[in-house]
C-alpha cells in the first residue's frame, strides 16, 4: 500500500523547513520589535551568514533596512507561547517587549536587543546589502558579528538535547500554532 499522498503546494516548503522558529529583534531611532520567524538558515561558514525571510511590508523589516542589523534569538520550550504571540501581531503600534515583559540587553556588537531568559542562543547580525532582492524577495541576509549559547543545552559547538534540559530546547513551527520541540538525540553507527 502506498501512504504518499500529493501536499498542497501552499504547505510544501513545510516538508522541508522544521528548522528552529526564531525570535527576529530590531531597532532603529529608540524604536524596536521582536517577531517570530520560522524562516532562517546559515548560508556561509566563514565568515557566518545567515538568510532569513522577513516580509517586506512588516515593521521590523522597516526597522532591520534602517539600522542595517538585526538579531536572531533561539527561543526555547519555555517561550513556546511568547514566540507564538510575537508572530502573530504588529509591533507597529505597540512594543511587544513592554507589553509581554520580555527582557533584552543590547548586543554587544551593534546594540541590537538579544534575550537570554528562556532561549537557547541568540546571534548579532549585520544586514548584508542584496540589491537584487531587497525590491522582490522578503529574503534577508546577515553576516554574524556576534553570537552566545546557553552552556546547558550548547557547548563545545554542538547542541546536546537531554531530559536535563527540556524547557531549553529549540521549538520548531509546524503550522496553525502548532510546535514541535527538539529531543533526543540520536548517534549513527561509523561508517
């Protein structure tokens, strides 16, 4: 019996992109905003870069063009609630830090806020210019200036996902609201 059944084209980027959902901040002019973003991938190794899509229309895309930065926290399991609201409103009109409580410090690169209560790591990043994307594609990239991990659940360049540190690990958007969360890790046998 074959269980393969045809997926929408709408929900098939889905199939493939269950990477962690992050938390965009900016600021630009004493302004700011955090927004949820399921989007991200690294593109470089040296020097880091990373793509993220942002929809042109949204505030923080307004904000990451002016200040030509940006900053990328991994929220854990413990923020599944926040990173949801974040991603579902404006910061247009409101600040969504003084609204939900979130505590930020500024990064220590470019001043952009980052969070540590809650995520797993966050990064700094400053905006590489894409002319031929920035009128046609809400795809953004960065070059990493900074970056910091919570010891617990990423050490030594690699992420360690155990019982001990449930509330820590990555959450990864599946549709609809619906998170799934990193556990477990399973080792392959050599080669």
């Amino acid at each position: 019996m074959n269980h393969f059944k045809p997926v929408a084209l709408e929900h098939a980027s889905r199939l493939v992109n269950h990477g962690p959902t992050v938390l965009v901040t900016s600021a630009h002019g004493g302004r700011r905003n955090v927004m949820a973003a399921a989007w991200s991938m690294p593109v470089e190794f040296t020097p880091p870069r990373i793509a993220l899509v942002i929809d042109k229309k949204t505030w923080t895309r307004e904000l990451v063009a002016a200040s030509g930065a940006f900053g990328i926290c991994l929220p854990g399991a413990a923020l599944v609630d926040l990173t949801y609201a974040v991603g579902s409103a404006s910061g247009r009109s409101v600040d969504k830090f003084a609204h939900h409580g979130i505590v930020a410090k500024p990064g220590p690169r470019l001043g952009m806020p980052v969070l540590e209560t809650g995520c797993a790591a966050w990064l700094e990043c400053r905006l590489l210019p894409e002319p031929h994307t920035e009128d046609a594609y809400d795809t953004c990239f960065g070059e990493v200036v900074a970056a910091a991990a919570d010891a617990r659940i990423f050490a030594g360049g690699h992420w360690r996902f155990g019982d001990d540190n449930t509330e820590l690990q990555t959450i990864h958007h599946i549709g609809a609201g619906n998170f799934v969360r990193a556990g477990g890790i399973l080792r392959a046998a050599p080669a």
